[in-house]
C-alpha cells in the first residue's frame, strides 16, 4: 500500500491540486485505525459506473424521483438508466392521485403498466399523492411493492385510497330500504364525509344528482335521517355549494341514495 500512496504525498505537496488515479490491481485498505481505512468524499453518482456512498445509498438518491402526471407518471432518476432491467427498483412520489390502469415511463425510455397484487392494475387513486410507492420491475411490468386496495365493483369508482362510492344513484325510497339494499348487496349508504368528497372530487358529480340522497346509515335515529344534494333553495349547482347542501327529515320518507364500499 505504501508505495502507491507515494504519489499522493505528491499531490498533497501541492497544495490544491486534485487528481484521479486509475489504479489496476486492488486496493487493500489495512491502516491500523478505522480512519486509515476508508474512502471519503465521493459525491452522488453520475452515470452507472460510479461508486455509490453510504449516504447515497442510504437515501435512495440513485432510484428516487418525484412522479408527475395521472394515467402516465412521468419520472427522471439521476444517473438515468440507459433500459429498464429485471430487479430495477423505483421509489416514486407521485404529485396526484393516478387514473386506473397507471403506467410509469423513466427517463424517457418508455410507459410501462404498474400492476399490484394478484397482477391487476391500478384502480384510480390507488397511489396517493405525496406518499412514496416502492416498485419493482419484473421484465415486463413494474410491481408495486406493499400496501394495495381492492378495485372497485363494477358500477363503482374509487375516489380515495379507503372506499368506493356508486357512479349514480338509485330509485327514491325511504331511508330503511335504502340502507337495507346497500346491506343486501355487500355495501352501506355512503357516509356525509364519502358524499361530500366525492362530489367535490369527481367532474360532473353534481349532474348525476337529481335530488336529495340518503347518506350515514349508521348516524341517524328514529325520527331523523340525513340526506345531501340539495338545500333551503332547491340548487343542485355545484358553484352554489351544492356539494355541502342538506339537511334531516323523517327516515320514512322517499329519496334517492348511492352505496359505498370499502376497498
């Protein structure tokens, strides 16, 4: 060892000048103390044959990017890879919630299918926005790696991680019945909070409500129950807040309602 440190020494002499030496056999680091045997200052890699630190391994920097976009997340890893190859991991933060059947394209090299558990594809909102996914490529497709939620029955569209609410809504009846048809088929009436984020969430919702709607099977007693979709005037328009329009009534009375599930 001590014969190839010589020209270092020579460096060091200089004062600032800096090299980089290409050294053709091992390296065999044997000082007597742990700080004779280490390799200080290397920086984040720049292309796939540089030597990765501890603290770019330990923060992901090789395979961590911030996604844009819904039905194609768009990312740039540093050093960028020249080809997807089996075993490659990502961590992508996504900026919005995605649309079902997600892909993921890298650094321009291509849109390839995200599929979770039981190789199905994303569900809409499946990755949530600011929370980091863990995926893994396979050959042909990325795996997501962890937490998944089921996908919404048909009929159904996800609008959040947590539940699945009813593209339409159903026949007018009073509240018993409406809460005992959603039972029957698997499901419950939506809850105020699932109404209400779903409404402002999803285009065009406030279209498909004609009027008022049961909501919160399980919040409402013998002589109330709610209802939302309407208000005191009668508007269904969501830039009147038509969105957060309701009120109580007696459960024994008709209304239209929209089941909920959880994923």
């Amino acid at each position: 060892m001590r014969a190839l440190l010589l020209p270092l020494a020579v460096l060091a002499f200089a004062g600032s000048v800096r090299g980089q030496w290409d050294v053709p056999v091992p390296v065999v680091l044997n000082g007597p103390i742990p700080d004779q045997r280490q390799v200080t200052g290397l920086a984040d890699p720049v292309d796939s044959s540089s030597a990765v630190s501890l603290g770019a391994s330990r923060d992901n920097a090789t395979t961590y990017a911030t996604a844009t976009g819904t039905a194609v997340l768009t990312a740039e890893l540093a050093p960028p890879p020249t080809a997807y190859s089996a075993g490659m991991v990502l961590h992508l933060r996504p900026m919005e919630a995605n649309s079902a059947g997600a892909q993921v394209n890298v650094n321009g090299l291509g849109p390839v299918l995200i599929l979770k558990q039981g190789g199905l594809p994303l569900d809409s909102a499946d990755l949530f926005p600011g929370i980091p996914a863990r995926l893994v490529f396979d050959g042909s497709s990325f795996l997501l790696l962890g937490s998944t939620y089921l996908p919404c029955r048909s009929g159904f569209r996800a609008v959040a991680r947590e539940f699945c609410i009813e593209d339409s809504a159903r026949t007018a009846v009073n509240f018993y019945t409406a809460a005992a048809n959603c039972t029957a088929m698997g499901a419950r009436l939506c809850t105020f909070s699932e109404w209400t984020h779903a409404c402002r969430v999803v285009p065009g919702f406030m279209n498909t409500v004609p009027s008022y709607e049961w909501v919160d099977h399980a919040a409402n007693n013998a002589t109330d129950a709610k209802r939302v979709g309407q208000g005191s005037d009668g508007s269904t328009n969501p830039e009147s807040s038509g969105c957060t329009y309701g009120g109580t009534t007696v459960p024994t009375n008709t209304a239209r309602y929209r089941c909920c599930t959880n994923r």
